[in-house]
C-alpha cells in the first residue's frame, strides 16, 4: 500500500474527511481543520504532479473496478496542473479566510458553516479535474456549483441572496443542459467515458447534438460572454474570500471540462463551427468584458468584469487548436499558462479588493483614492495583479499571451494576435484606472480613520508569484506536454 | 579612421606658416590693443564683466590664426564667435540685446554651416589637417556642397549681402575697446577661413563668377546701405561689409584659375592685414574723440582721416597696396564677369569714400562725453594702432606690396587712386545743397537694416500662431460618466429573461454548427 | 551569474528599500548609495573584462526555444554604465531633493527598479529578453511619473502608459512574430537574420513594429506625446526619465534592432532603414523647433531631448559605421549634459521657485555654480568644442558625410543652431538683473548641487578624452564596429 499510488484518490478524499470534520468541530476549531487540510492538500498535489511529470498520464482505478462498471480518475499533467493550482490558491484563500472571518461578526455570517462549504467544493473541484468519464463530471459539476452558490449566499443579505438566486439558475440551467448533452451522447456513443468516448464517437446528429449543449452548459458555467450575467453580481457580492476561489479556481473547473471535450474527446476536424465560434465569443468577452471594467463603479464589479474579460483569453485556444500539432502545443500550453497566471493573480486582486474594502468600509472606486499611502502594501498587490491581466513581462500573462501570439502567427490566423494584443491594452486600461485612483494624492481631511488589516501581504504573495510565473513556464510546459492531449497528439515533452 | 575622431586636448594641431603669420600679427596686435583700451576705459567695477566674454573671444581669436585641423580651426572660431555675443550685449540696453540676439543667430548658423562642410571635408580627405582637406577636396565629389556651405558661412561671418547687418550690429552696440576688436579682427577670420579652406583653382567658372559677382554687389549694396544709417560705428559696420565684397571678389578670383591662386591670397591677405588694423583704428578713434574736447579733438579728427583714407584707397595708404594687390588678382582672370569686375572696382571706391565721409560727419557731430582723466594711454594705444595702419603694408616682408611701391610714383595711378575720393566729395557737395530731399532717407535705417526688420516679422508671426495650452486635464473619475450608457447596455443583457434566451440562442448556434 | 548583478543588484535595493519603509531615511539612504556604488563597481569590473575581450552571458531557460538571457557585451555595457554610474549621481541629487517629500520609500524603491530594468534593457542578449525588460521598466517608471498624485500627474502618466503600452503591444508582436520567422535570433553584429531569406515585407512590417516600439520611448515623433507632460515628475525623475534610463532604453532598443538585430546592410537593402533616417530627421527639427516656442523651462528641455534623441535614432539609420558610433557615444553623451540641466532645472524649482524662462532674470546671481554648469552643459549640447557633445556631433556628422546622405549633416547642424536658439535665451535670461531676495553666491543644497557640478564636469571630460580608450566616444568605436564587420579605432 504506497501512498503515492493513491494520490489520485487521496486528492479528492481529504477535503472530503476535512469538510465533514469541520462540520462536527464547531466554528472554533474549524479553521484549524481547514488550514491542516489545505497544507496537506498542498503537499499532495505537488506529490501528484511530480508523478505525472515522471510517469506521465496514468489511470487510476477506484476500488480496482475499472471502466465501464467503476470509476476511473484520469491523472494526467492538464489535470495535476489544475490541482496544484487549486492548492495553492486554496492555501491561501483559506489562511485570508480566518483572519477575514475573526475580523467580523461571529453571527453575521454562517462562518462556521463556511469552512464545510468551503471544503466541500474544494473536494468535487479536484474530483472535477481528476474524472474521466462524463457522467461524474455533471455529479462534480453540480457538486461545485451548489457549494458555490451556498458560499456566495453565506453571508445572508438581500444583494448576496439576490445573486446567489441568479448564479443558482445559471447553475442549474447548466447542469440540465449538460446532462442532455451527456444523455444524447450516451445514446449514440454508448459510453461515458471519454476515452472510449473518443474512440466511438461517430459524427452523427445525435452525438454531434449532445456534445453541442454539452459544450454550451459549459459555456454557461464558465461564464463566456454572452453567458456571462451570473458572474458580476455573484463574485461581486460574496464574501471576499469566497469571491477569490469563485474567479480563481471554479471557472477554471467547467474550462478544463471544454478543454477535455474538445481536444480529447471529440477528434479532430469534430464541430469545427463550434471552435470558431468559441474563439470569437472569446474575442467578444476580452473586448466586452474589459470595457465593462472600464466603467464600473465599484471595486469588486470591476475585478469581476475583469473575470470575464480574462475567460475570453481561454477560448481563443480551440480555433487555434485545429493547425496541427505544433501550433495545438503552443495554444493548449499557452491557454494552461493564461489560466494558472489568472487564477493567481485574480485571486490576489479579489483579496486585495477585499482588503481595500475593509479598511474603507464600503466598495465605492471614487471614495479610494489615497488608498496607496494607508495600504500600500495592497495597492502594490493590485498593481502587480494588473501587470498580469496586461500581460506584460515577466508575468504568467505575458507567457500566455507570447504562447498564444506565437500559435495564431504560426498558425497563419493572425487575427487572433490582434485580438490578444488589444485586449492586453484594454486591460491596462481598466487595471491603471484602478491603480491611478489609488495612487491619487488624496485631500487629507477625506482620508478615513484606519482600520486595521492583518492579512495584507497575503495578496501580494499570490499576485507576486503571477509576475514572476514566466519563470515557472518549463514546469507548466512539461505538464502541458504530460497531458493527454498533447501526448495523443504525438507531442514528446 | 583613427584621424577622423577628435581626440580632445591631445590631437589639436597648429602651424607656423606663410598663412598664420600675418594674421597672427594681425590678430595679435588687435585683440591686444583692444584688450589693453578696454582695461583702461572700462570702470573698474564693468572690468569683470567685460572680459568674462572678452578674454575666451581674444584667446579664440588669436589661436585661430595658428589652428591647422578642422578641430582646432572650429573650436577657435566658436570661441571666438561666441563670447562676442556678452560684448556685444554688454551695455545692456533692449537694442543691445536684441542686436546680440541678432549676431547670435546668425553666427551660430555660419558656425553649423562650416560645422557641416568640414565634416563633409574631414571624410574625404580620410583626416583633419587642413590642407589635406583642401586638396582632397580638389577630385571630391562633394566638392560642390562643401564649397557652398563653406561660402554661406563665410558670408554670414562676414557680411555679404543680404547678411551685411551683422557687421553694424555687432561694432554699434559694444564698448569701444571690445567694438574695434570686432571690427579689426571678427570678420578676418572669414578671410581666414577662405585661404585655408575654399578649394584654389578647381571650381568651374560660374562659381568664381558667381562668388565675385556676389562680392561686387555687397562692395555696393553695403555701402548704399551705410550711408542712410546714423551712428558712427554702424557706418564703419557697413564699410566693413562693403570692403569684405571686395575680398570676397579677390576670393572668386581664386576660385577657377589655378594661376590665379597665389594672386588671389596675396589679396586677401593684403585686404585684411589693410582692412583689419584700418578699421580697428577707425572705431577706436571714434571713441577717442568722443572723448576729447577742443585742440585735442581736432587733433584726434585729423588723426582719423589716415585710416578713413587708407580705406578709400588713397595713395601712400595701406589701402593703396591692398587695391593693387586685388587689380593684380581680378586682372589675371580672363572672360566677361572678371573684366566687368575690375572695370567696376574704382566705382567701389567712391561709395567707401562716401561712407568715410559720412563717418566724419557723424564723428563731428558727436556730443563730448566728460573727458576722461586718463585719456592719455587710450591715445598712445591709438596712435600705436595708426603707425602700424601707415607702415604694416608697405613693409610687410611678401611680394604683393611690390606692385604697388612701384606705382608710387605714377602719376596715372595716383590718379586712378584719388578721383573716387574726389567724386564723392562732390557728390556729398550735391547732397548737402539738396538737403530738403535727402532729409527724410537720412538715417532710415537702424543699425542691422533687413535683419531687425527680419527679426521683428519672425516676432510678429510667432505672436501670431496660437499658443499651446497645457494638456487638458482629465481625472481618474470620468469613467463612470463617459460609460452610463455601456452600463445600460450591460444592464439590459444581465436581466433573466436576456440572459436566458442568450444561452438558448448560444446552445442552439452550437448544436446547429454541430450538426451542419 | 556575475553578468546578472547590474540587474538583480538595483532591484535588490529596491526591495530593501521597500522593506525598510518610510521612516527610516539614513538606512534607506545607506542602502541605495552602497547598492549604486557596488552595482558601479560590478558594470566597471565587466567592462574592464568585455574590453579584454570576455564576453560574459547567462540565460535561464524559460519559454520553450525561448531562454530568458544577457550578455555583457561593450554595445549593452555602455548604456548599463551611463545607467549605473548616474544613479549613484542622481541619488546624491534625490536625497537632497527629496528632503521633506511624501512616501520617499516607494520613490526610491521604483527607482532602483527602473535602474535594473534598465541595465537589464542594456545587457539583454536577444529580443524577447530586451521586450521583457523593456516592459518591466515602463511600468516600474509610472508610479515615479505620478508620484505626486496630482490630477495632473495622474492624467500625465496615463498618458505615458497609453504610449509605453501601446509601443510594448507592437515590440510584442514584432518579436513574437519575428521569433516565428525566423526561430531565436540571438543580437548578433551585423545582423542575426542572415538565415531568412525573403520574407521582405514581413520584414519591413517587423522592423516597423519593433521601431515604433522602440520609438515610443525614444520620442521619435510622433510617437513622443507622452514626454513632455511626463514632466510633472520630480525633478530627479525626470532627470531619469529624460537623460538617462528611460528614453535611452528607446533608443538603445533601436541602436540594437538596425546594427545587431537586422543588421546595417539588411536594414539599408529592405529600405527601412532610410524610412527611419526620414522620420528621425524630421523629429530632430520638429523637436527642435517647438522647443524654442516652449516659455516652462523644464517643457523646453523636453523637446530638446525629442530632437536629441532623435539624432541618435538618425545616426543609428544611417547605417554608416562611424554614424552608428557617434549615435552610440550621443546616448552616453547626451545622458551627462541633459541631466546636469535637468538636475538645474529642478534645483530652480526647489530653491527658487522658478518654473519659467521668463523667471529667470537674477538666477545667475543668485546661483552661479548651478548656472554655470548649466552654461557648460548647454554649450556642450549644442556642440561647441570641445565639450562632449562635440565628439559625438562630429562623429554623426562624419558619419553622415560617409554614409552617403549628406542631407543630414545639414540636419544636424541644423538643429545645433536651434540648439543654441533655444538653450542660450535661458542663459542670458538668468544673466539679466531680477531680484531675488536671498544673497548672491547662495545655491540650494550641497547634496543638490554637487551631483550638478559632477555631470556638468563630466561634460567636460567626455569631450576632453574622446579620443582616449575608455571615453564614450572611443568606447562606442570600439562596441559598433564588429556591426560593420571590423575593427574601427
């Protein structure tokens, strides 16, 4: 019984035992439970993700059943990637989450409630990002938007219930659409699991039509413009903690489910139409998204446009992907590098907007200014979280954007640079105005009284390890060569 | 490559030769007495003033007669240049400045000019030493554009028309000292710079032409131009632009003909030695007898006329020697421009004449300032300047004087040397009788003529253009106004029912590319 | 590793320097003074090896076929020198200037970054690395442009974002696209393309990319907008701004792009070199031109590095060996003589309160050492022997006549006219009697006006020694000529 063996397993397992253990201590012990978790969750997905890069992709049978009867998990480097940044994140959206919750009411929230919650989504995320068969994705898929919904509505005033409503529609929407899809396929192809998925699937309606609104829940669920109206209100009015791991990690799980369907499942030249009109609503989201983050008023709705606008980069990886192997390594490397870059950095931001509005005591962008001198350690953190939604040096953004510039003028399709290009300067745009209120030199009778924040260099610590992310990029590129679809591509890391 | 590079302090050169040696007497014995007549006139309290810019421009003035690299040869005409401009500037009145303004601009011009044609030079010839650079410029095929912007900085240094107002501006408006520094030395340095620079005998006929032609209207034009003027020292300015036309034709002379060539420089070292220590005398005297009443002015009037005649060209003056040796040069040229050039020289006589004379006028009329305690020394250095301005030409130790000291006794040419002067006289005669319409063209023109009437239109159009204002200022809070509308726009797509049938409408799109 | 202390050495100060808060002057000072003295040391010690032939270089894998590398080759050494070497000066300046400023933390921490994205600039060893930096250093500059947190600083460094961003956009593209041309193109002198063959008009659409890129910061008009209202910085910012860091990123990128990235003979055969040489041209005289029309003294010396600079980017087109030197000893030149008036200009402001040329009259009295190296500096810029501008004029001059376009020799004496025209108005505008209250002889602060006499005299020396190994000039020589295939001193 070697422990490394059940990595896969125990991935999944332990957020699980550490939710339910939670649920029995009680809010005193509770954050203690989660911080052990998360710090474990850590270390073993660095453990996962070393064996990946060893070994390469590998199945892993629960209860040694095997597919079709059981349940595989499907461990490869897209997957392990997903994980370590889901720990990451996790560790540090969980060590913000106990001094954000000492600082408050103990009654106002369901604080003790929260850290199951919190959990429990952490468990089917990983459970997302390790499942092979498509079934168990519409259980994980459901699994992490109940957990969200009920952590957007933890704090229980009318704005946070009003849009915790709004994402349980989009959610259920979703998950209803999807398990059509996944009916409609089952019923063509047989099989829920994607790799004899892949082998099966013929190009008939009724597969073609499951994997459409397969693809289209997912799309809601990510958040893709114009599916995107559960998002701003959602992540805007959750706690802030709540809002970091919503914008950081939970789209990036239905993302890596479109990344599994269309590049492993479905096989090449499959609804060609589809990848096109992905990367154009992409386009659509960098340019609309960021101009809604130009004109917001508040400082969390800005940050949660900035989501959108950032999604949209993802998408640009699927019509890239069909001209041929060189420019496919180059996208899918470049689109994993965008969303770990974004996952750090949106995180920081969130915490760090979160911060902000701590010590203001609103979320008001127009009564901020000065901001820089009272916190400048998280003004700092905000500013570095913009060098990597513009995508400039030495970010993970800027990596992606270099990736995924290179494989549209490899590729020939070069409008799609152009598209990468004015989106950076549109991200600059809302990003400085943000900075530049900030940073203003404020009238000093208007600065407020100062409100202590504790966990201020907890923002930066994640924004900073997005700048410096360029250095990291042979990591994430040897797990982009690990993953199974670059290695059924015939790409050698 | 390695002698293209200045190389600072280290690598300037200088030289001793047949070239440097007048002019560094020249220069020398100018910028000394100048300096000294200054140091004396100057109030102890104006002395520091003074020669902060009077002793970098004496120490340019004086090296750029030995400098024998583009290098050096530049470096000493910008310090000389320059510096002038805080003398000229030195009194301190809006007309002083903006006469140095003038002088500035124009200089600084004629120094990028000559700037650009050594460079031009420097890399054809593959090094710095002037002469190398003068003879690679014989085959070059830049030598066209060389020379021309050579020219254009030696007109601009030394007045050719339309640059002629420098001159006046920058002898009108300095202390005397300093004035007749400028006056004796400046514009030499363009004569200076025509021997070691123009290419000799090489250029093609029109050019020499051209250049002599251009010489033989401002020997005119200035003169015209200095008589309509009303201060002493800006007629004197005048008469300086006027006689460096003729030195500028002795220049032309050279041009073309190879023959010509050592003509040609025997003029223009003649004309400057001549012209230099004349002109100094002239502006120092000015100002001596501005500052002497009684028998001592009419003596310092009397002293006055050696110079005055020496530039009109009467016989037994340094101006005698310095025409013939001018003749010599223009006569050896043959065709059409040359010989309407030399049939037109004794006319230039007659407008310097009416200049001299013109000048005295003017010098009478002066009002006495208080006489100076210490008038004494300033008229030793005067009457120094005017026994080196009676012997410097004639016994200069060269062959250009000889022709002259033969024609001596000549009676034809005494002739030839002394009509003009009396032709003006009797126009001044014409004029004085006739005074009712002269009247109102006497003193039309400030000192600098078409340049300050220039410099004022460029004031005038400059006021003209819109000013530029400071960038609008835009705050950081405009954004929420300029986007209510794109947030309406949002509104309106995140309601349920938008929402919904957008995803419906995205669903059906996909399943519909799906299954096409 | 050594080859990457000029980087890692600032930006450790800055990081100290941020550590250490906005209490603690005498350690924040310590801190960045040792940082700038070892930092000079280091770029010295690399000289001393890269003169004797050891090219030093270091990469770090990162992108795939992409390292992340420098190289310290004399080209990169001398603008990392001019760099380094004026930081430990502007420093001196800055603590002074800075005297009773607000979050003095924050300005001396950007500002050692800017000093190591500049060396970093200076000693990248390929394109990509050069745009990283190139980028780290527009955005570690804007917290300085707007450091005062004015609505006018604000709006100011909007605007020098929109450009640096927008030029960053297009150097990105022209290296992403290039790279995909071509595969990694390492600087090489003489060119690095020599294996593309074809490709001309991808080419001259990449070379018009990567120099608009460059020229955002190197002011080529008209993408020089955003220079003249970044002067709400302070003083020492400008200074940095202006003359040493930033700007000369700009135009060492270009310096970079025609001699070791395309190469002089590739740059001047596709015609794109000339188009530059066109568009510098008209710069050095529009910049010189709206300068004499500027009344705020430090507006005027802004437009006088447009023009400036401008005559490194034509010097750099040309394409002529001794052009390209002169171009190269101009950024090193250029950075001594507008920072000494850059220095003036703020010690004006501080002191006296005097912002326009109209204010002057009186200054020269009041302060006359500070006056006095202005003067020098003033004179050096518009190309008097034998100050330093000299040496480096000459050279582009000489290099103009020998490159073929003898056009722009006139431009450039041209513009050492309105050099003159503009710079000498403020020297007879301070000689002129005004009343300021305190004694003559009174100057603002030592540590104000020592950095002042310092790169007034350097100047001096720069054009002194130009001849000699080791000056700008000689140095420059000796860095271009293997971009012209042989040895030049």
């Amino acid at each position: 019984m070697n422990v490394v063996h059940h990595l896969p397993a125990l991935l999944v397992i332990t957020p699980l035992v550490g939710a339910c253990v939670a649920f029995v201590a009680g809010r005193r012990v509770a954050p203690h439970v989660a911080l052990a978790t998360a710090t474990a969750d850590v270390v073993l997905a660095v453990l996962f993700a070393a064996r990946v890069l060893a070994e390469g992709p590998f199945r892993y049978r629960i209860g040694g059943w095997g597919a079709p009867m059981g349940i595989d998990l499907v461990a490869d480097g897209m997957a392990a990637l997903f994980i370590v940044l889901t720990s990451i994140v996790g560790l540090v959206v969980t060590v913000y989450a106990s001094g954000y919750f000492r600082s408050t009411d103990p009654t106002a929230y369901g604080h003790g409630l929260f850290w199951t919650l919190w959990l429990f989504m952490w468990t089917s995320l990983n459970g997302l990002f390790l499942t092979g068969d498509v079934f168990n994705v519409y259980v994980c898929i459901e699994l992490v938007g109940i957990s969200a919904v009920a952590l957007v509505t933890i704090s229980g005033g009318p704005d946070a219930l009003r849009a915790g409503m709004r994402y349980l529609f989009a959610s259920m929407l979703g998950a209803m659409t999807y398990l059509l899809g996944v009916a409609l396929l089952y019923a063509s192809a047989g099989a829920v699991d994607m790799a004899t998925l892949s082998e099966r699937l013929v190009p008939d309606t009724t597969a073609a039509t499951g994997l459409a609104l397969m693809v289209a829940a997912l799309v809601l669920k990510t958040a893709l413009v114009p599916a995107h109206f559960w998002l701003p209100t959602a992540h805007a009015s959750a706690p802030t903690p709540v809002s970091a791991a919503l914008s950081a990690l939970v789209v990036k799980g239905s993302y890596f489910v479109v990344l599994r369907l269309m590049l492993d499942v479905m096989p090449d030249g499959y609804l060609p139409g589809a990848a096109t009109l992905l990367g154009v609503l992409g386009a659509a989201a960098i340019v609309w998204g960021s101009v809604q983050a130009l004109v917001q008023t508040r400082i969390k709705l800005l940050v949660a446009y900035s989501t959108v606008a950032q999604i949209g980069y993802l998408f640009l990886v699927f019509p890239l992907a069909r001209n041929g192997r060189d420019v496919l390594a180059l996208a899918l490397t470049g689109a994993l590098v965008h969303a770990t870059a974004h996952g750090l950095a949106k995180g920081g931001l969130f915490l760090a907007a979160g911060g902000l509005i701590t010590r203001f005591g609103h979320d008001r962008l127009a009564e901020m200014r000065g901001a820089a001198r009272a916190v400048p350690v998280l003004t700092f953190a905000v500013a570095l979280s913009g060098v990597t939604m513009m995508g400039l040096p030495p970010s993970g953004g800027f990596a992606a954007k270099w990736l995924l510039i290179s494989a549209a003028l490899t590729s020939g399709e070069w409008w799609w640079a152009v598209v990468l290009v004015v989106g950076g300067l549109l991200a600059a745009a809302y990003m400085f105005r943000l900075v530049a209120i900030l940073i203003a030199d404020a009238p000093a009778e208007t600065a407020p009284a100062p409100k202590p924040v504790r966990t201020e260099w907890l923002p930066l610590a994640l924004t900073a390890a997005a700048v410096l992310l360029l250095f990291a990029v042979p990591l994430i590129s040897d797990l982009a060569a690990a993953s199974t679809t670059l290695q059924s591509a015939g790409v050698t890391p | 490559m390695t002698p293209l590079l200045p190389t600072g302090g280290g690598s300037l050169s200088f030289a001793l030769d047949s070239v440097s040696v007048p002019y560094l007497f020249l220069f020398g014995v100018i910028w000394t007495v100048s300096g000294l007549y200054s140091f004396v006139t100057t109030p102890r309290g104006a002395r520091r003033r003074i020669f902060a810019y009077y002793l970098p421009s004496a120490i340019g003035g004086v090296t750029v007669a030995l400098a024998a690299d583009a290098i050096s040869f530049y470096l000493c005409f910008a310090l000389m240049a320059l510096p002038a401009w805080g003398l000229i500037t030195a009194g301190g009145t809006p007309e002083g400045r903006r006469a140095g303004a003038i002088y500035l601009t124009l200089t600084v011009i004629g120094e990028a000019l000559l700037l650009a044609a050594l460079a031009l030079m420097a890399v054809e010839a593959g090094g710095l030493r002037l002469d190398m650079l003068v003879t690679a410029m014989a085959t070059s095929p830049v030598r066209d554009l060389a020379t021309g912007l050579l020219l254009a900085s030696i007109a601009l240094k030394i007045g050719t028309l339309p640059a002629s107002g420098i001159l006046p501006l920058s002898y009108a408006y300095a202390p005397a000292g300093p004035a007749s520094a400028l006056a004796g030395a400046s514009a030499k340095v363009g004569a200076l710079a025509m021997l070691r620079l123009l290419p000799a005998g090489v250029m093609p006929e029109n050019w020499a032409a051209v250049v002599m032609l251009a010489g033989l209207t401002t020997a005119f034009g200035a003169a015209a131009l200095g008589i309509l003027t009303t201060t002493p020292r800006a007629v004197l300015g005048y008469s300086s632009a006027s006689q460096m036309g003729l030195v500028l034709i002795a220049a032309g002379a050279g041009l073309a003909d190879p023959a010509a060539v050592p003509l040609s420089h025997a003029a223009i070292i003649a004309f400057s030695l001549h012209h230099g220590l004349a002109k100094s005398a002239l502006v120092l005297g000015d100002d001596i007898v501005a500052r002497t009443a009684g028998r001592a002015r009419s003596l310092a009037l009397a002293g006055l006329a050696l110079p005055a005649l020496a530039l009109v060209g009467a016989p037994l003056t340094s101006g005698f020697v310095a025409k013939y040796a001018l003749k010599d040069a223009v006569y050896a040229l043959s065709g059409s421009v040359p010989h309407a050039v030399y049939s037109l020289l004794p006319w230039a006589a007659v407008g310097t004449a009416g200049l001299m004379i013109r000048f005295f006028i003017l010098t009478a009329r002066h009002a006495q300032v208080a006489p100076d305690t210490r008038h004494r020394a300033p008229a030793a250095l005067w009457g120094g300047i005017l026994v080196l301005v009676a012997v410097t030409c004639w016994a200069w130790p060269a062959t250009w004087n000889h022709h002259a000291i033969e024609a001596v006794l000549d009676p034809r040419a005494l002739l030839t040397a002394t009509w003009p002067a009396l032709v003006a006289l009797g126009l001044t005669a014409v004029v004085r009788q006739t005074r009712g319409v002269f009247a109102r063209l006497d003193g039309a023109l400030a000192p600098g003529d078409i340049l300050v009437t220039g410099a004022r239109l460029v004031r005038a159009a400059n006021a003209a253009l819109p000013s530029r204002k400071p960038s609008e200022r835009v705050t950081a809070e405009t954004g929420p106004q300029a986007g209510r509308p794109l947030l309406g726009v949002e509104e309106r797509l995140v309601t349920w029912v938008t929402a919904s049938t957008l995803f419906v409408l995205l669903a059906v799109a996909l399943v519909l590319l799906a299954t096409r | 590793m050594t080859v990457w202390l000029p980087v890692l050495l600032p930006a450790l100060t800055g990081v100290v320097t941020f550590a250490l808060g906005d209490r603690r002057g005498t350690a924040r000072a310590a801190v960045n003074l040792v940082g700038a003295i070892v930092s000079s040391v280091v770029v010295v010690s690399l000289v001393i090896k890269s003169y004797a032939g050891e090219v030093l270089s270091h990469a770090v894998p990162t992108l795939p076929g992409l390292d992340f590398g420098v190289h310290a080759d004399l080209l990169g050494l001398l603008f990392s020198a001019v760099a380094t070497v004026l930081w430990g000066v502007t420093l001196v300046y800055a603590i002074g200037y800075m005297d009773h400023a607000r979050d003095r933390a924050r300005f001396f921490g950007f500002f050692a970054w800017c000093i190591a994205a500049a060396n970093g600039v200076a000693l990248a060893a390929d394109p990509i690395t050069l745009f990283i930096f190139y980028e780290i250093l527009s955005l570690t500059t804007y917290p300085l442009v707007v450091h005062s947190g004015s609505s006018e600083a604000i709006a100011a460094g909007r605007k020098y974002l929109f450009y640096a961003l927008g030029g960053g956009a297009a150097l990105l593209v022209g290296v992403t696209w290039l790279t995909v041309l071509a595969g990694p193109v390492p600087f090489t002198p003489g060119g690095a393309l020599a294996s593309v063959s074809g490709h001309t008009t991808e080419l001259r659409i990449i070379f018009g990319l990567l120099a608009a890129g460059f020229g955002v910061k190197a002011a080529l008009v008209p993408l020089h907008g955003w220079l003249p209202g970044a002067m709400v910085a302070p003083a020492p910012v400008s200074s940095l701004l202006h003359a040493v860091a930033v700007v000369k990123a700009g135009v060492f990128g270009m310096i970079r792009l025609v001699n070791e990235l395309y190469g002089p003979e590739l740059s001047s055969a596709l015609g794109v070199a000339q188009a530059l040489a066109v568009l510098a041209a008209f710069g050095i005289i529009f910049g010189s031109v709206v300068a004499l029309r500027q009344e705020d003294l430090k507006r005027r010396l802004a437009y006088s590095t447009v023009a400036q600079l401008s005559y490194i980017t034509l010097g750099t087109a040309l394409c002529s060996p001794l052009a390209a030197a002169g171009a190269l000893a101009h950024l090193a030149h250029h950075a001594v003589m507008k920072i000494t008036m850059f220095f003036t200009a703020g010690s004006l402001a501080e002191t006296l309160h005097v912002k326009k040329v109209s204010a002057l009259p009186g200054v020269a009295r009041r302060m006359p050492v500070t006056m006095t190296s202005f003067a020098v500096a003033a004179f050096a810029l518009a190309g008097i022997p034998p100050l330093a501008g000299f040496a480096s004029k000459w050279l582009l001059g000489v290099g103009a006549a020998e490159g073929g376009a003898p056009w722009a020799l006139l431009v450039y004496v041209a513009s050492g006219a309105l050099a003159i025209g503009y710079m000498v108005p403020i020297l007879i505008a301070s000689l002129r009697p005004g009343d300021h209250p305190e004694a003559a002889g009174t100057e603002s602060d030592p540590r104000m006006l020592w950095p002042i006499v310092t790169v007034a005299a350097l100047s001096i020396i720069f054009g002194l020694t130009a001849g000699l190994p080791g000056s700008p000039a000689h140095w420059a020589l000796t860095a271009i000529a293997p971009s012209f295939g042989g040895l030049m001193p």
